[in-house]
C-alpha cells in the first residue's frame, strides 16, 4: 500500500469518479487521473486575484500550462466512487508557478502530479500581481521548491525517434485557449504508446490489442498544437527492464517540435527485439 505524503496540503477536494474515467481493465487511467489533477486546480479559490481580474485590474491575460506529470500509483475507483485531490503550490516564480498534488482513496495514495502555469498576453509572459502572489503563498508546501529539468535540445529533433505514429487533431479536442487542450495531447501520447505495443506485439489485427498503457507521465508543451492539423508522434526507448519500458516521445509538425513526454509504462510482452529497434539515439 501506497501511504499518505506526510506533508501537509492546504486544499482537499472530493471527485466524483466517472465512466470516461476508468481504462479497459476497469480502473482509473492515468489520463483519468490527469482529469481530476485538472479539476482540482480549476476548483481552487484564489480570491485576491479573482477580485483584482473582475474589477479589471489585471488582463487580458491567459493560463496556459507548460508542463504537467502524472503518476498512476496504485489501482483506485469504479464509477460513482469518490476520490480526494490534495493540492498545495511548490514554486513560486515571477510569471509562472507549480502544483504539486496528491490523489488518495480512504487513506491509500493512489496517484500524484504536478502542473506548472504561466500568465501570459499575446506579447509574452506577465509578471504574477502581487495579489495573486499573495493567494500562492497561502497554498505554498514546506520544503517545496523543486523544479523540472527542461528537455534536452537532442528531444527537438526528428532523428531522435525511432518510431513514427500520424495524428489528426480533431475540433473537439480544441478549448477555449483555442488550441487541442492539454489532457488532449496526452492521450495522443497514450495513442502513440498503444499503436507501437500493438505493431511491436504482431497481434495480426486480431482484438484485443495489448493493453500497455504509461503509468506515468512527464509532459512539456512547447508550442500551440491547433486545429485542423496533420501532426506525428515520435516515439524511441530510453530503458526497459522485465516489468517496465521507459518511453521518450514527442509531437511533431513537420520539423517542429511542439511537445515532448516521459513515459513509463509496462512491459508485458514486448519482444527484445522491438525494444532494440526502437531504442532512443544518443
């Protein structure tokens, strides 16, 4: 059993499990777990700086998130259970600051995350009012001050990966920032993951494909992926072991790189001789 953080969160929210939320084998998703991660931010008050916006003291400005993780760390909910988000802030910077948030179900720790936000006009970044700084520092954990090592320059680029998947991006997938939304773009990477086990594995079109999805997730959104658009997802292997593979990918307009993803995700039966063709460049 996966134990409780110790530390203290400032803000706990009940979620209500949905269908949508559960994989095939009838357990939260990691792309489940994203969701909640998600709901829980957008639920939390920042009362200062919601009142400084309506009275047009700050603005026009966006949230846009640059960077998330996930982690599925042990098997939790069915539809109409309840689960708990646990959020505090970890960093604080000068446009932009971080979650770090913890999913529990009764005492278990079922999952974690974390998000970093930036505000932001169509001129760049903003520098964070000192209302809204006011806000963070309420909601700030002890002893957090970690931070995401930014991807490598060798990630950017297409010879980096050693397996290809095509991706449409849909009109649905599109939110108000009008670009494909974040918890979007994950599952195109659930995607990739599942189209490379499935082709790796030789089910022959026989059902059901394998069922390898990641169990974790580090995420960087680099550049607005938009609709309509023709996009790739590159896909190489940095790792594997007998229980795990260890996945680098990243999301691809031609040359471009909008976004690259740690994953890890399990094995099964993946054949050595996948792994080696797929294995990342150095």
């Amino acid at each position: 059993m996966t134990l409780l953080d110790n530390r203290k969160f400032p803000i706990k929210i009940d979620v209500h499990v949905r269908q949508a939320d559960l994989g095939r084998n009838g357990k939260a998703s990691t792309i489940g777990m994203a969701r909640w991660l998600e709901d829980a931010r957008i639920r939390l008050r920042l009362r200062r700086f919601e009142r400084l916006v309506a009275t047009g003291g700050f603005g026009p400005f966006a949230i846009l998130l640059v960077g998330q993780g996930i982690n599925r760390l042990a098997p939790a909910g069915s539809t109409g259970a309840h689960v708990h988000v646990h959020t505090g802030i970890s960093r604080i910077g000068r446009s932009s600051f971080s979650y770090e948030q913890e999913i529990t179900a009764g005492e278990q720790r079922v999952g974690s995350g974390n998000a970093t936000v930036v505000l932001a006009s169509h001129t760049g970044p903003l520098q964070l009012p000192d209302e809204l700084l006011a806000d963070l520092a309420e909601l700030q954990l002890s002893g957090s001050e970690s931070t995401v090592a930014r991807p490598s320059p060798q990630r950017l680029q297409r010879d980096h990966y050693a397996y290809w998947a095509p991706l449409r991006s849909r009109i649905g997938d599109v939110d108000s920032n009008h670009h494909v939304n974040f918890v979007a773009l994950a599952t195109w990477y659930d995607e990739a993951v599942a189209a490379f086990t499935t082709q790796s594995i030789g089910t022959g079109g026989a059902y059901p494909p394998p069922d390898l999805p990641p169990w974790s997730y580090q995420i960087h959104y680099l550049r607005e992926v938009t609709y309509p658009g023709e996009y790739e997802i590159g896909l190489s292997i940095r790792s594997a072991d007998t229980e795990s593979v260890h996945y680098e990918l990243g999301i691809f307009r031609d040359s471009t790189c909008l976004g690259v993803a740690d994953a890890v995700g399990a094995r099964g039966d993946l054949p050595d001789v996948a792994l080696q063709v797929a294995k990342a460049t150095a």
